[in-house]
C-alpha cells in the first residue's frame, strides 16, 4: 500500500498531519501541515516521504472514525487562501475504447471540426511526446483560490445563478513552489472538480464562468509517484440510495497527455512559480453523470471512490439563498 499523508483537526481545533501505511495510521509529531512537512523535504534536499518517516511516531489514528467524524480535512491548505491556486486541465483523458473509435469517425466524417474535437485530437497524437521535448498545449481553466477549496464531508455549494452543479471525477496534483520558484510536486488527492455543464453547455466560451465554483478534495494525499492505471467509481447518492453509478478510468495509461506535459503547460507561467504558493491542479476526467442526462439536486451527495486511496471524496450539495449578484452594485468613488 502506497504512503498517504492526511491533515487532521481535534475537537479543540489541533491540528497535526497523520502518515498512513496500509491499514496502519499514526500522527507525526511537531507537525501542524503538510506544508510544513513539505518545507523541511525542500529545504533538507529529502523527499516527503523521508521527512514523514523520519518523524516521531505519535499517537496511532484509526482512519474510518476519524473521517465518519469529520475531523479529516483536505490534505492541504495553506494558511493564507490568496496563496493557494484550483487550476485545471480539460479534454485530458481517452475515455473507452469504444468512445474514442466513436469519436474518430465522427471528426473523420465532420466537415468542420468543433475546437474541443481539434484540441483533443491534437492532445491525443502531441500530448505524450515521451523525447523529454515539450508536448501539445491542453485546455487550461481557473477555478478560484483557497477559499473555494472543500474538505471531507464539507458542502459543495454552487452560487444562487448556477445552471447545475455536476461532480468530476480526477486525479488532482498537489504543488508547492520552493524559495528558488522551483514547482514540487507533494503527491496526489483524489477529487470532485465540480462544475456547472449547463452553462458550458449553452457556449463553450462560458467554459471560464462554468468552471468557477467550488472544488473537494479526499482526505489522503499519496505520496511519490501515482500508479499509471487508476480504476474508481462515482456516484450519486439521493436519500441515501445511489442514483447513478459509473466506473471512471484516469492516470497516465488512460490520458492523451503526460503528466509532465500537463505541469509543464501549467508552470511554465511566472505568475504560477511564485515562492510559498500551493498550486491544486485538477487533471481532467472522461466521465460524468451530465453526459448520462443526470439533473442533479439540492441535498444529492457526491461519492468518489478510487485504489489506492482508502477513503472516498464524499460531498452532499448545496445552494446558496437568495440571490446577492442581484441587488450587486460597483460603487464609484
């Protein structure tokens, strides 16, 4: 079972990071926040993995209680939201076989390819140059700081305007940027990138609004290099009984673009390798319960499942009341 590293807040408000292996859990002594374990591994030239084992053995953590009672939250965070960045990358993923042949034929056969078609056709024959050389620019949208950023068992809520409010299924990269602008790649969450698809859907221009909402993480960060083959399930739960259900696939065996090239087309801005800023990058996903005529409501919970994660990202929906960009006035000074 690979490493996972997870942020924990007691009842009285303590906070300490928990390092879990296999079914075995325990808090690491003297450390508050991932990011704090993740500093000492730059600034000793270790990894995270040696700082963590490294640490005095705390207290052993039973991980299923402590979720079911809430006291998990996101993997990480920063202590200033401004500093935290949600980006992500879209038309990432092949989907099925079956799609992708799908898919093929009909652009074959269209007289006019659709920018989303050209982008991910282009992704699909440039995105893995596997020649250390740079490949083909992905789809890249923002999703807010770190005060859009939703733990365990927190509400996703989406504005008062939204059209819907759809779950994503990904793999997210967790992203410190070291005191020389160095990008460190910490590990990876589990996450729902939540979006609303039918604003998307009137104009894909609207893809920006579509994708500024909320976004959760699981509770567990993995640690070192994620497995090529990621095989989960996502679900619907309305009133406790599973609405929709489907397998998802991610990882680099089941996308059109590397890894590498995914954080390459992202950090080669100077803006995103600012020293001290925690980057969560969403790398994309080829399933969703909107694709299947799913209308979600108020009150639905979210359910992310996937190996070698333990324990799921899990979220019930929620709505803003009332409706403040109603009565929203700039004031001129």
């Amino acid at each position: 079972m690979s490493l996972r590293l997870l942020q924990h807040r007691a009842s009285d408000g303590t906070r300490s990071v928990i390092l879990a292996d296999g079914d075995a859990a325990h808090v690491l002594s003297g450390v508050e926040r991932t990011t704090d374990l993740a500093r000492r591994a730059i600034s000793a030239g270790t990894t995270l993995a040696e700082e963590a084992k490294a640490c005095s053995a705390g207290v052993p953590v039973d991980l299923a209680t402590e979720f079911a009672a809430g006291r998990l939250l996101a993997p990480i965070d920063h202590e200033d939201p401004a500093h935290l960045a949600l980006t992500g990358t879209g038309l990432t993923h092949l989907g099925s076989a079956e799609g992708r042949d799908r898919m093929h034929r009909e652009a074959a056969a269209a007289a006019h390819q659709t920018d989303s078609m050209r982008m991910f056709l282009e992704g699909l024959e440039g995105g893995k140059p596997g020649d250390g050389s740079v490949g083909q620019q992905p789809e890249w949208f923002y999703k807010g700081d770190g005060s859009q950023l939703v733990g365990p068992g927190e509400p996703l809520e989406m504005p008062n305007f939204a059209q819907d409010g759809g779950e994503e299924p990904e793999l997210a990269g967790i992203y410190l940027i070291g005191p020389d602008g160095t990008p460190f790649r910490l590990g990876f969450a589990l996450a729902n990138e939540f979006s609303d698809h039918v604003t998307e859907r009137h104009n894909y221009l609207w893809l920006a609004h579509s994708k500024l909402r909320r976004a959760a993480l699981g509770p567990e960060l993995l640690i070192g290099e994620a497995p090529a083959d990621i095989r989960g399930t996502s679900r619907i739960l309305r009133d406790g009984v599973a609405l929709w259900e489907k397998p998802f696939l991610t990882g680099e065996h089941n996308m059109s673009h590397s890894l590498a090239n995914l954080e390459h087309h992202h950090f080669k801005y100077d803006l995103f390798r600012r020293p001290g800023d925690v980057h969560v990058h969403f790398f994309g996903t080829a399933t969703l319960s909107f694709s299947d005529a799913v209308r979600t409501q108020v009150g639905d919970v979210f359910e992310i499942e996937a190996e070698p994660f333990t324990l799921p990202c899990r979220n019930p929906l929620t709505q803003t009341a009332g409706d403040a960009s109603a009565s929203l006035k700039v004031q001129v000074l």
